[in-house]
C-alpha cells in the first residue's frame, strides 16, 4: 500500500481516536450548558502596571468582556508583568540594528466565592524590531512592538482563562 492510499486512513484513526478521548473544543457549546464566552465575561482582570500592564488589560478587556465587565463577576485575574529588552544583530561598529523585545506574565485565575486557584502559570510574548539611525524612528518601532507584544500576551491570557474556566 502507497503513502497515499494510507493517508485517508490514518486521518480517519486519527479523528476517531481524538474523540474517543474526550476532547471537545474549547468554544463550543452543544452538548452540554457550558459557554465559554458567558463564562469569560465573569471574569474581572485586576489592574496591571505600567503602560504594557495598560495595554495588557485593555486587550484582555476587549477579548474577554467585549459588552463590558460584570457588575457581580464570578472569577478574578491577576497578572503581574516582567519586561525585557535585549539587543541583536551588531554592526562593524558594535552598534546594534535589531533588539528583542520581550514580556512574561505571571497570571493567577480564581473564583471567588472560594478562592480557589483555577489555573496559574506564565505566558511570554517575544517581538523583534529595528534599531535604526533616526532615534524617533527607533522609538516609534519599539513602542509598536511594545503594543503586538501586549496584544500577543493578552490573546495568550485569554485562552489560558478559558482553559481554566472550561476545566473547572
């Protein structure tokens, strides 16, 4: 038997075997009452420091509670934030022309009519940019990925919450 002819087989055992075990995805909502988007709206997200802390929560804001945060939430988030830069790619000179950027979050899920922990752990965003000859032009470049790493993160964020949520 070719490659070929195998292929549909092994795809066939593949998604068999994935639902016998026990998967389902993170979203979806038939078969049982759980919605993970409703759930997610719960969630109240501490403030975070900083100007990333700021762009981290808005993000997270907007992924997690798009109508706006709940009067009464169920869960809170803690997020406590470590950023870095390191400088790449040196010339002649030993003037650097690349830097990485990057941002780890610890994060903390609770709920809070008994404190338990749901989920914990640490995310990290890593962005690359330019260092040119113009300082503003390497300021502004920094800052934009200041901005794509806080939005990476807090995708990142959101689904460990919604992992946690679903697993509770």
């Amino acid at each position: 038997m070719t490659l070929r002819a195998a292929l549909p087989i092994l795809a066939l055992l593949a998604l068999t075997t994935l639902s016998g075990c026990g998967f389902r995805p993170l979203y979806a909502t038939a078969g049982d009452d759980y919605n993970t988007a409703a759930n997610m709206a719960q969630v109240k997200v501490a403030l975070i420091n900083d100007r990333v802390g700021q762009l981290t929560r808005n993000a997270l804001l907007e992924t997690l509670t798009p109508r706006g945060q709940s009067a009464t939430p169920i869960y809170d988030l803690k997020v406590s934030l470590t950023e870095s830069t390191s400088e790449q790619g040196f010339t002649k000179d030993n003037e650097a022309t690349i830097a990485d950027y990057q941002i780890s979050a610890s994060y903390q899920v609770t709920r809070r009519s008994d404190t338990k922990v749901l989920r914990s752990g640490t995310v990290r965003a890593l962005t690359s940019y330019n260092i040119v000859d113009s300082d503003f032009a390497s300021i502004e470049a920094e800052d934009a990925a200041r901005r794509d790493a806080a939005r990476n993160l807090a995708q990142q964020l959101a689904n460990q919450v919604a992992i946690g949520l679903r697993s509770q």
